[in-house]
C-alpha cells in the first residue's frame, strides 16, 4: 500500500504559505501534485495546482490573500502508482481586506464598464455569468491591476458581475 505524503507548513505570512512535502516509504517517488483551494467571496471556489518534480520537497506559494482560510492537497506519483491524498488547512496571518465596492455600467449591447474601488498595487479578479449557478462553477473570468475594466458580453443577456 502507498501511503499519502506527509504535507508540513513551514511557514506562513499575510501573503504566502511555504510548505513541505516527503513520504514515509522507501517506495521511490517521481513528483507531487499539489492543489491549493480557497473561496472566492461565498460563491467561488479557486485552485492553483503545482507540478513538483522530486522525491522531498519545499514549495513557496505566494500572491495569497490576508487572513484566508486555505486547503492544500497533494498525492506522490510513485513507481507503483499515485498515493492517496494528504490535507492540510492553514489560515493566512494579517489583516483579509475589505471588499470592492463594484460599479456596473452598460455601455452597448456587447460592453459593459465595471470600476471599482480598493488598494493599489494588488491584483483583482473579475468575475462574470449569466447565472448564479454559472457564477460558481464556470464564470468568465479576467485579471488587473486596474481599477475598471470594459467586459465584452452576449448581446440580450442578464449577467451577474464580482470583483
């Protein structure tokens, strides 16, 4: 039987989570793949994934959000196969920012002009669906540093809109 990885959290700050990954076996490891999940306002779940190659290793992840609950996931791919996955939760130190106050604006039929207000120097994610449903599971999305943006929609639909 493959054990699953021993996950161990190093280290955390406001902004990063550095973590360990080893096995305890002598079954020879090739890699790991690492998900970490976190929730996106109540209706959205991200995931970054790591490919890790290597039998021990440290992993820095960084461009995190303050004070956010944050699940890391990972199994080992092994000679015999891939292990079970691991599991750990870890809250990120500091202070979460407030919210953005989103502004919506039909420009057209095909565009819509979305501002914003909050801090500089961060990267935000702009969410948008025609539904509540699609807003969690499958939205549109981009990234900026900005704080506006013209989104590019269907013509004759109702679209839902986070920051």
């Amino acid at each position: 039987v493959i054990p699953p990885p021993v996950i161990h959290i190093e280290s955390y700050s406001e902004d990063s989570i550095s973590f360990s990954l080893k096995m305890t076996t002598n079954i020879k490891v090739s890699g790991y793949v690492v998900n970490i999940y976190w929730t996106f306002d109540t209706h959205r779940q991200e995931k970054r994934t790591l490919i890790i190659e290597g039998e021990k290793s440290i992993q820095k992840v960084a461009n995190l959000t303050a004070h956010t609950p944050y699940e890391i996931s990972a199994w080992a791919k092994t000679e015999l196969g891939d292990s079970p996955l691991s599991f750990v939760h870890v809250v990120t130190s500091g202070t979460r920012p407030a919210s953005p106050s989103l502004k919506a604006k039909a420009i057209n039929q095909t565009a819509v002009e979305c501002s914003w207000t909050g801090p500089r120097n961060v990267v935000y994610g702009i969410f948008y669906a025609t539904s509540f449903l699609e807003l969690y599971r499958s939205p549109h999305n981009t990234t900026t540093t900005s704080h506006n943006i013209t989104m590019i929609v269907q013509r004759d639909e109702q679209y839902l809109f986070l920051v």
